[in-house]
C-alpha cells in the first residue's frame, strides 16, 4: 500500500483508536470463543493503554483521512515491547501491519532499546506468524499456567511442542 503514513496519535484520534481497540478485543473472542472478553465496552480499554504508554508512544497508520491500524510501544529501560498491533479488518493482508510494527522497531532504536519483544496470545497463530515474518525470530519467556476455573473438555486445543513436552493452547 503506497499512500500509507505513519504518525503519532492525536487527541483527535481517540473515538478510531478506541473501534481499533475493539476490533483488537473481536480477535481474541474469535479465537477463544468467548465473547465476554474485554467486557460490555472493549473500545473503552484503550483509554487505560494510553494513560500507561503516553500519546507520544502510540502511532497511527493512516490512509487519506482514515486512521486504519494502531501500534504502541510499551519501554522500559532497555527493554521494551511492541503491543498491540490492529489493523482494521478491510485493510489487513496487505502490509500495514509490517509497516507499522517496522515503525515501532525504528522507534526503539532511536530510545535506544536493546531487546525489543512481542506477546501475542499462543492461540493467535496468525499474530505469530506475523511477527515472525517482522523479525521476532528469538524466544524470550515463556508463559505457562494452568487453569483453576471451571473448564470444559474442549475448552483448550492440543497444541505445539516444546523440548519434548506437549502444551494445550
Ligand atoms: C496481525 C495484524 C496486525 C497483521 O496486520 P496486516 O496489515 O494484516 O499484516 P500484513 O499485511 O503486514 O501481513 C504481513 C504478513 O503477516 C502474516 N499475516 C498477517 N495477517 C495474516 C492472516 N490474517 N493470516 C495469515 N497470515 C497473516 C503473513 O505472513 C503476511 O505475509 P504476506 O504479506 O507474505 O502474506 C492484523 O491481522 C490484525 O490487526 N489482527 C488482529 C489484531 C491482532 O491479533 N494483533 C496482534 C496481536 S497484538
């Protein structure tokens, strides 16, 4: 996509960055099945990230007038991560988010960040493959848990191996 511009968010940017946010939170209900995550309002979480991050810390990927992907980049110290990254569903596929996530890394370099990290959700192999392709090729922490809710059967997928051992996902 040629026209595309990146920029930082501007107040007037909130009500768009907030319906990115929501699209963000559909992805997660999607791929978990459930559609109480984020709650009533998902669109409102983006208020919280941005108080956290700060505006000069969050930028935009812009067609014409149409705010059209979110990134952000969460540092500390030398460390620093790159969350989220959404892009509005009639654009994906078709390299805003490699150009957005491409931003953030240029960013952290100039903050002088030395180990720069994603998260994204084990069930979202699409994230991963995406930032994968981005250059995230070194894994860092891995997170696991076991769950002491209530659960279902079918409630988690039978899912990658690692050093020999089987993890659900
Ligand atoms: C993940 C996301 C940001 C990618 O943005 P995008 O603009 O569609 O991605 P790009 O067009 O830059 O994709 C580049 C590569 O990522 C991978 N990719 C991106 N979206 C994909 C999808 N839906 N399915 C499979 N691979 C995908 C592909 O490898 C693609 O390579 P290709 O161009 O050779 O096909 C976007 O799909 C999105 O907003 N998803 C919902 C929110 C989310 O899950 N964010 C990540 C966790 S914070």
């Amino acid at each position: 996509m040629s026209d595309i511009e990146i920029r930082r968010y501007e107040a007037s940017d909130l009500d768009r960055c907030r319906a990115l946010w929501a699209e963000l939170t559909q992805q997660h209900r999607e791929i978990y099945d459930d559609p109480s995550i984020g709650g009533d309002d998902p669109g409102m979480e983006f208020d919280g990230h941005l108080d956290r991050v700060g505006p000069e810390r969050v930028w935009l990927a812009v067609v014409g007038d149409d705010v059209v992907g979110l990134t952000s980049l969460i540092q500390q110290g030398e460390e620093a991560e790159v969350e989220p990254v959404v892009v509005s569903s009639e654009h994906r596929g078709r390299r805003v988010g490699q150009i957005l996530v491409g931003y953030a890394i240029e960013e952290a370099k100039k903050l002088g960040v030395l180990c720069l990290g994603v998260k994204p959700a084990a069930r979202n192999q699409d994230a991963i493959s995406f930032f994968y392709d981005a250059g995230f090729k070194t894994l860092g922490h891995i997170h696991m848990f076991m769950w002491l809710g209530e659960s279902t059967p079918d409630m988690w997928k039978k899912g990658p191996e690692l050093f020999g051992k089987t993890f659900d996902y």
